[in-house]
C-alpha cells in the first residue's frame, strides 16, 4: 500500500508545520470561523496548506473532502461548553479535555496525511497552498491565511 507519508519524520514534519502556521497572527480565528460555519476540516486546510508550501504539491480532491475526526470534534465540542462554567475544577478539566482534543487533532492529521493519495509536483509552492486550502475549505484563503502563505513561502 502507498502513502504520501512516506515515513512518521513526514508526520511530525506536518504536525510542527501545523503548530507554526495556525500561530500566525489571525490564523487560528479564521480556520476555526471556517470551520463553524461551513463545518470544513482544520486539519484537512492544515494539510494543503502544508503539501503546498513545504512540498509544493496540489492535494488530492480525497484528501480535502476528508471528513473531520469525530473524536477531535466531539472533544471541542465539550471544551467549548465547559467554557461558560466559571468553577475552577471544570475549567481545570476542560484544560484536561483540551490536551486529549490536541492529541486527537495530531492523530487526525497523521490518518489524513497516510491516506490522503499521491499529491502532484505544483510549479509554484504559495499557488499550490493557496488552491489546496481552497479545495479543502470551500473558498480562497481568508487574509490571514494568504499572509501567512507568503511569510511560510518566503521563508522556505
């Protein structure tokens, strides 16, 4: 069996890029408002954005219609209702939740990436970015997202 993975390096390779490029100033809201409302997969966007400015590939159609984790979201779900709870040790365990939601995200993406299909070579690595983030969340990237390309596709 083939996977674009080629090995766990690439994994965690795709999971630091993540972590870097959803710190980007204004990243992390515009993913999440994407996800909330059209219910589109942050790991799946995460995953374009990666194949194309650090590999400069065009993800496959597979691998942007990937349904999110169930886990992951039922984990976000409970987190976000234990939000409203000002009791100290609900919001120290929604600390805890949170911790197992990043751990199901990091499984999310490793199951993504393994499955995801043969990706093609993109001429242009912050094109390929942009078009895969597209494919995966149903419009162009929000300015955020577009800046960040360009500080990722500069730096590389």
């Amino acid at each position: 069996m083939h996977h674009s993975m080629k090995s766990a390096g690439e994994g965690e390779a795709f999971w630091r890029f993540s972590l870097a490029f959803y710190a980007q100033p204004g990243v992390a809201a515009a993913l999440i408002e994407l996800q909330d409302r059209s219910g589109r997969d942050v790991n799946a966007m995460l995953y374009g954005l990666w194949l194309g400015v650090v590999r400069g590939e065009t993800m496959t159609a597979a691998a942007a219609a990937a349904p999110p984790a169930d886990a992951a979201v039922e984990l976000r779900a409970l987190r976000r209702r234990l939000r409203a709870d000002p009791e100290p040790d609900i919001q120290a365990l929604r600390r805890r939740v949170q911790a197992v939601e990043i751990a199901a995200e990091r499984v999310a993406q490793a199951r993504l990436a393994a499955s995801a299909g043969q990706p093609s070579k993109a001429a242009d690595r912050a094109e390929a970015a942009a078009a895969n983030f597209a494919l995966a969340a149903g419009e162009p990237p929000p300015q955020a997202v577009a800046r960040a390309i360009g500080r990722f596709t500069r730096r590389a």
